[in-house]
C-alpha cells in the first residue's frame, strides 16, 4: 500500500514538472508566434484600407465631407456677426443648399 502511494505521489511530481519544463521552454514561443501573427494580420487590414481609401469614389467621397465641413464653418462665422444682410443672405442660401 505505501509503495502504491509512492508511485502515485512520484506520477504526480513528474507531472507537475513535465508541465512546468513545457510551460518555460514552449509557451514564450507560441506567444511569440501569436504576436507575430496579429501584426501580420494588422499589416494587411492596413494595406486594404489605404486600398480602398485610394478609390477615385472614396477620394471625391472625402472630398465632399471636406467641402461640407468648410461650408459649415462659414455658416457658423457669419451667425456670429451682427450684420443683418449677411444673416438674410445666409438663410437663403441654407434653403438652397437644403
């Protein structure tokens, strides 16, 4: 009965340091390799994406967005003065531009 017990603590023992000899040998390497692939994987999903925003359709897309904001902008400017004529001017051209 003791020497089963010895066994069994003795299987338990090796097991415990198998795993623990994989666990420092093996695993910074996995790591590794993981590491290395999500950057792989970042790399291209950025290749596509300069891809796609190089389009002439994303290009005049951006454009657009980019004139808008300026058009907004220059609303804003003229609501904050306190010329009368240029607030007119400006709602009419807010119904045209609507």
């Amino acid at each position: 009965m003791l020497n089963n017990f010895l066994n069994v603590c003795a299987l338990h023992i090796q097991k415990a340091y198998r795993g623990h000899k994989f666990r420092k040998n093996y695993l910074p390497s996995i790591k590794a390799e993981r590491k290395a692939e999500e950057r792989f994987r970042a790399f291209i999903r950025a290749w596509k994406v300069r891809k796609v925003m190089q389009t002439k359709e994303i290009f005049t897309m951006g454009q657009y967005i980019k004139d808008l904001t300026r058009v907004q902008e220059y609303f804003l400017y003229i609501e904050k003065c306190d010329n009368l004529m240029l607030l007119k001017q400006l709602k009419k051209d807010r119904r045209k531009a609507i």
